[in-house]
C-alpha cells in the first residue's frame, strides 16, 4: 500500500512532532500538511454533558485526564466545578502539552454546531459494538466524542453518527472512553510527545533492570534472627536508623534487617538459654 493510503496512526513521528495544527482553527495548515506529506489527521475532541453535583467531580476530572492522555485535543464542559479546569492547567504545566478544558452554558447548541464540521461519537451502552465501527471512526477527519453523565436525553442518541457501545453492560465512562480513544489511535497516541513539560519520565530499559535486580536482592535479604535488647539501632552498613520488629519472646525484639551489629553489644548470643531456637 502506497505511503498515501496509510491510517493516520501509521504515520512516522516527525510528522506528529512538527505539526502545529491539530485543531480546527487551523484548518488551512493541516490541509496543506496533507497534500505535502500524504498523511491524514484525526483532531479528537470530547463533550461531557452533565453533572452528578459533588460526587462526579473525580470522575469528571478523571474523563478530562483521559482525554488529555490519549490524544484529544479539548474537552468541553457544562455544569462542573471551576477547579477540575485549575487541576488540568496544572498537569498542563508540569508535564506538557496545551490540552484545553472549555466550559460551554448550551451544549445542545454546541452539538448542532459540530454536526457540519466533524461526525459525533456517541458512547453509550446501547449502541454498536465498538469493534464493527472502529474502521470507520478511524477513518474520520474530525470527531467529536460525547460521554454522558446522567441519563443522556434523545436528541443526543439522533444527532450522533455513531452511538458506540463499549461493551453492552454497565461500567464507567472513564473506561469507556479510554478504550475508545485506543481503539480508533491504534495505541500510537500512548507515544505521543507534551511540549513545553517542566518533569519528564524516563523509562530506560537499563534502569528498570537495575530496579529489578535490587527487588530480587532484597527479597534474598533475611534477618539475623538474633533477639535484641533495644528498640533502635543505626545500621553498620547503611548508617541509618531502623526499627526492630516485635517479638512475642519476652527478651526483646526480633532482629529482620541484613546488616545488624553484633559487635554492639544489642544482640544476645544465640547460644543464650533464654534466646528461642533458631
């Protein structure tokens, strides 16, 4: 297949990296990054409709860091609390990426207004099974994803061009959504660079081995088993303080840490009548 006809998802990450347009107020500029480099780009953007007062406020900060973390570009809003838009500018600044939180009065309004600009994906337990409709949700331009709080009212199940079901039982719609999301990205949005991040993760290879080695290591770590005569002792070897864990024998506490100090005079010798077998 020519490099042309590729789903957006397959195409090289200097792509995704230089460009700037990934909304729709840009439209010139990802227009013409088509017709330059042959590949085609999906702007994924949600609508959350509604509010359960204080109990939904995690949740609706959840959908937002969701969408955020696997591609979309905004989330709009209606009827939430002020501070789930401080909470996202805040991981905005600490770990990159400018996703936008918007808080919109008429979201009817707002959905009729995208039904001549972008196809509207409707998550619901009621609709197709995500995996006869993923193909053509992936080969959309634009999209527009809505996910329910509350029951959602008809005209929504109607202006949507696909009222998609991740699953036809009841769980959450942060889960859903995530699904989704991956579903339709194929999994590419998980390496998906945020600009302008102030911490960044690592996650070499050569320190997850090290990481494992030491779990291992102290795993194979075990006690002197002596009884010791104080409750607190610094280490010879680490120099710092730790604590001896309680014996039920009546002499004092069971000593469970590598590097003890025998010399120290705080453990009895094994061989004392009063110490228990070992």
């Amino acid at each position: 297949m020519a490099e042309s006809g590729l789903p957006y998802r397959q195409r090289p990450e200097a792509t995704l990296r230089s460009s700037s347009c990934l909304s729709g107020r840009c439209q010139t500029g990802r227009d013409s990054l088509q017709r330059t480099t042959g590949w085609r780009l999906l702007v994924i953007e949600v609508l959350r409709i509604g509010q359960r007062l204080v109990r939904d406020d995690r949740v609706t900060t959840h959908v937002a860091l969701v969408s955020r973390a696997f591609g979309a570009r905004r989330i709009f809003m209606n009827e939430v609390n002020p501070e789930i838009r401080d909470t996202l500018e805040k991981v905005n600044v600490s770990l990159g990426g400018n996703f936008e939180v918007i808080f919109v009065d008429e979201w009817r309004k707002l959905l009729h207004g995208y039904r001549h600009r972008s196809k509207i994906v409707h998550l619901t337990m009621y609709g197709e099974r995500i995996g006869s409709v993923q193909e053509r949700i992936r080969q959309e331009k634009d999209i527009l994803v809505v996910v329910g709080a509350e029951k959602v009212p008809r005209e929504v199940y109607d202006a949507a061009d696909y009222n998609v079901a991740v699953g036809n039982q009841p769980h959450s719609e942060i889960s859903a959504l995530a699904v989704l999301l991956d579903r339709i990205q194929g999994g590419s949005q998980l390496d998906a660079e945020f600009p302008g991040a102030q911490k960044r993760i690592h996650t070499h290879r050569a320190r997850q081995e090290r990481g494992e080695r030491r779990i291992a290591a102290s795993r194979r770590i075990v006690g002197c088993g002596r009884i010791c005569s104080g409750r607190r002792d610094k280490c010879s070897m680490r120099r710092t303080w730790f604590a001896y864990r309680r014996s039920p024998a009546p002499h004092g506490f069971f000593c469970h840490r590598p590097f003890c100090a025998p010399e120290r005079g705080l453990h009895q010798d094994s061989t004392d009548p009063k110490s228990p077998a070992q």
